[in-house]
C-alpha cells in the first residue's frame, strides 16, 4: 500500500461540532421546546377562558378585518405570530371591557388574576395597571360625590404613570378630559413623548436622520392629545366631543369661568414641562384659538426665543433687544422685510414687554414694526397703522425715563427725541400721501376736451394732466409701502409735485 494512501486511511473524519458546542445545541433546543411548551399551555388557558364568555360578543367587538382573521386564526398563528398577538391583546381588551362596563359581572383584580397567573406572556403587570386603570376611571365617571371622583381619577393618574409607554392615551386622556383632570390630559401624553426619545435628541438635534420623522411623527401625536383639550374648552373642534365617550354626564360643556380655569391649568402645566418642542406647538395653538392673553400672562421661560425666532430675528438683534441701554445707535432699520404672518409675533412680543415692564425693548420691538419693509401693498400696514406703532414707542421710551427717574438710573433721553422725530417726519409723509390723493382725485375730474371749446389746445393740457396724475398715484402707493426719510420726502415727493407749503415745514 502506498504510505501516503496509508497515512490517510488513518485519520479520523473531522467532527463538525465539539461535544461542547453540541452540549450547547442541546440545552437551547430544550429551552425552546420548554418555552414552545408553556406558550401553547398560556394559549390554550386563554382560550378556554375566552370560552367562558359569550364569543360571539367578544368578536363583534372587534371590527370587521379582525373578525375574519379570528374566524381563520389557527392555533399555529396564536401561539407564534404576531397577528395571533394582536387579536389576543383585542380579545382581552374586550374581555376586560366587559368586567369594567357598567354591566360588568365582576372586578378587573378578579379577571386579571386569572389571566396573570394562566397566560402571562399574553397579559403582563402593564396590561394589569392600565386595566385597573380603567376600571377606577369608570368608577369615577358613575359617581356624583366629587372627592370620590377626585380620589379615583387621581389613582388612575398614579397607576398610568407607571406605564407611560403603554396606554392607549387617545381613549384615556378623553375619559380624564370628561372627568376634567386635566393634569393627567397633560402629563401623560408627555410622558410618552419623553419615553419615545428618551435621551431627548430631538430636542437637542442629535437624532438619526434616518428615525427623526418618525420619532417626530409620534411625539407630535402626543402633542396632539392636549393640543384638542384646549380645542374642546375654546369651543373648537366638538367633533371630537361628539365622537368620544358619552357615559359621563361631566362630558357636558362647562360654564365661561370654568374653561377659562382649565385652560390656564393647562398652560401652567404644560411650561412646566421640559420640552421645548411641545412649546413650540403649545405656543402657536394658543395663537391660533386666540388665546394671546392667556399666552403672554402664562408663557414660560423660552416664550421669548420663541416669538422672536417666529418673527424671523436675528442673534444680534436678540440680545439688543433684550438690552436696557438705551441709545439711538440702536435705533436703527433693520431692513430685512418682514411678512404679514410674521408680524403678529412680533406684535405679541411688544405686548410681552409692556406687560413684563422692559420699556425700551418694547419701544425697539414697535419701532421694528412701524419701519417693517414691504415688498408689496398687500403685505405693507396702512401708515395709520405705523403712526400707531411709532406713538406707542415714543410713550414706551418715555415710561422707561420715567421709570429711571423714579429708580434714580435715568435713561438717555436720545432714545425718545429720536423716536419723536421719526414720529413728525411720519406726520409728513401722511400729510403728502393725502395731498398727493387730492392731486389725483382732482386731476382725475377735469373736463373732456369736449366741455371746454375755449381752452387753446386743450388736448395738451388733458395728457399733461393725465401724466401727472399717473406720477402722483405711483408717488402716493410708493408712501404707502415704506417710510421715508425727511429728505426723500423733500425731494422725490413734495418739490415735483409743487407742495409748497409742505416744504416750507419739512425745512423750518
């Protein structure tokens, strides 16, 4: 035999696992068995208690597309797929309903014990929680004693908040609204948000772009829950009251007074609340429903970054405007248009001021709105409206001196004697405005040459007249759209059109 064919007949085939990896295998393959095992155990216990209760009930709670899927189930399905988990977790949500309704033949410990302790894998501590959860919410909505209803309410409250995660919010926070504990309309749907992003990337900008929309998405559905309770209390959005649970008699409209208390709740609730985004939304929805009062008198911290990020300021123009040194270098046109939607932030912004006693910020904040820069007649505010603003800076920037005086920290008064002057020069530019008009109107009004035979060429005259007329609309929409300096007034508008007596102030 040939030594080589020799030598390999001796070598013993290589073994593709060790008799520790083997082992190993074992152990797993037992463990899955077992697990496989007590799950089929759990499924079969579930549904023999199922069994025990009417299931044709059970399904018709269940919506059509899950009733075909319940009638096709196998016990494959039940024990190892996902829909087999959904219809379980519906079908015990119908079981559990029907302990809790006001017809309920028992307790949600009676029934969750049983499911605890025969099918845990199908009904965990969280489900437990919600459910008695539940229970105490519709104990609360059938009681007229109003501590009970707190005391109940308030367990519920304690109970959820165990399980931020978990709840079906939309349906618990509609029974809390009806209840009006509408701390628990607040922190909840909150709590979930912050447990959806928990290391707040959002709010911080670091998330993965690949997960932000959705990460966004489902924060914005929780904002969403309080968003519709001040809805509801404004008056706003009773579809959604109709459509909602209508056992509780407290699902009932409250008085003026009342939802003007539950809306400052909310308020005062929410900007307690760490999350800047949310304000961003609360911010806004209180705009929308008109709750500008309500805004300004119970806003947080970061009310002001918010309106003027809103309103499209700069950084530099951020801190000057939360500067206390007056002076008339600050003064100035920022230049940058600003948009009719953007305005009433800024609007706001200046009540904020007022209201918080910054007078010199506040007259800036006025001043930026009376020289806003408009592109466009639509977009530009009748120079009325800028005479309004600038009066309401002179007399913000002459409370500040006041205020100075009274502190002994007097103010440089080149703050006010500028606004003073900008507020004259506006005087003007009205005046001619309206001069200008006249012109037109009256230009606008000659004759045909038709009516006047005795006029030497009088077909001359109409063009000029008509020319002229042209120049001073055009000349009257450009004052209309942007203030002017003393100078172009001078010299673009009141010398060419003759405004004599105009110039003679502009220059005296």
């Amino acid at each position: 035999m040939n030594p080589v064919d020799k030598s390999a007949s001796n070598k013993k085939p290589r073994l593709l696992y060790t008799s520790a990896e083997l082992a190993a295998m074992e152990v797993r393959a037992m463990e899955c068995l077992r697990r496989l095992l007590r799950r089929s155990g759990e499924a079969l216990f579930l549904l023999q208690l199922i069994c025990q209760h009417n299931v044709a009930r059970l399904a018709q709670t269940l919506g059509n597309d899950l009733c075909k899927k319940f009638v096709q189930l196998t016990f494959h399905q039940l024990v190892c797929s996902e829909d087999g988990d959904q219809l379980a977790m519906r079908l015990i949500s119908a079981l559990m309903e029907y302990y809790i309704g006001p017809e309920g033949r028992g307790t949600v410990e009676e029934i969750s014990t049983k499911l605890r302790e025969g099918c845990p894998s199908y009904f965990n501590e969280s489900d437990y929680k919600y459910y008695l959860a539940v229970e105490c919410l519709e104990r609360a909505s059938m009681t007229n004693n109003a501590d009970e209803r707190d005391i109940l309410a308030r367990d519920a409250f304690n109970l959820l908040t165990k399980i931020p995660d978990s709840a079906d919010l939309s349906a618990i926070c509609k029974r809390f609204e009806n209840l009006r504990f509408y701390e628990a309309v607040v922190r909840l749907p909150l709590q979930k948000a912050q447990a959806l992003d928990s290391n707040a990337d959002i709010i911080n900008g670091q998330i993965d772009p690949r997960h932000h929309d959705t990460i966004m998405l489902q924060r914005e559905q929780c904002y969403r829950i309080v968003m519709d309770a001040l809805c509801t209390l404004k008056g706003v959005g009773h579809s959604r009251m109709q459509s909602a649970d209508k056992s509780s008699a407290l699902a009932t409209a409250a008085d003026p007074a009342s939802r003007s208390k539950y809306i400052k709740q909310i308020i005062q609730l929410s900007v307690q609340w760490p999350d800047t985004v949310f304000h961003e939304h609360l911010y806004r929805t209180l705009i929308e429903l008109g709750l500008e009062n309500e805004l300004l008198e119970y806003g947080g911290s970061d009310l002001v970054s918010f309106l003027q990020s809103a309103g499209r300021k700069h950084q530099e123009e951020v801190r000057a405007v939360s500067s206390v040194t007056p002076g008339a270098a600050k003064m100035h046109d920022l230049g940058a248009p600003i948009s009719t939607s953007q305005t009433k932030y800024l609007e706001l912004l200046a009540r904020y001021y007022v209201r918080k006693g910054e007078h010199i910020a506040a007259a800036r904040m006025l001043l930026i709105l009376a020289e806003r820069q408009c592109s466009n007649s639509e977009e530009a505010p009748a120079l009325d409206k800028r005479y309004e603003y600038l009066r309401d800076a002179v007399l913000q920037a002459k409370s500040a001196g006041i205020a100075a005086d009274l502190s002994k920290n007097p103010v440089d008064s080149s703050t006010v004697d500028l606004l003073e002057g900008k507020l004259v020069v506006l005087r003007f530019q009205i005046q001619i405005k309206e001069e200008l008009e006249l012109m037109v109107a009256r230009l606008e009004n000659i004759p045909s040459s038709s009516e006047l035979p005795n006029v030497p060429f009088p077909r001359d005259n109409i063009l000029a007249n008509a020319e002229t007329a042209k120049a001073a609309k055009d000349k009257a929409k450009e004052l209309s759209l942007n203030l002017k300096s003393i100078t172009q007034l001078y010299n673009d508008y009141a010398v060419p059109f003759d405004l004599w007596e105009v110039c003679f102030f502009l220059v005296s």
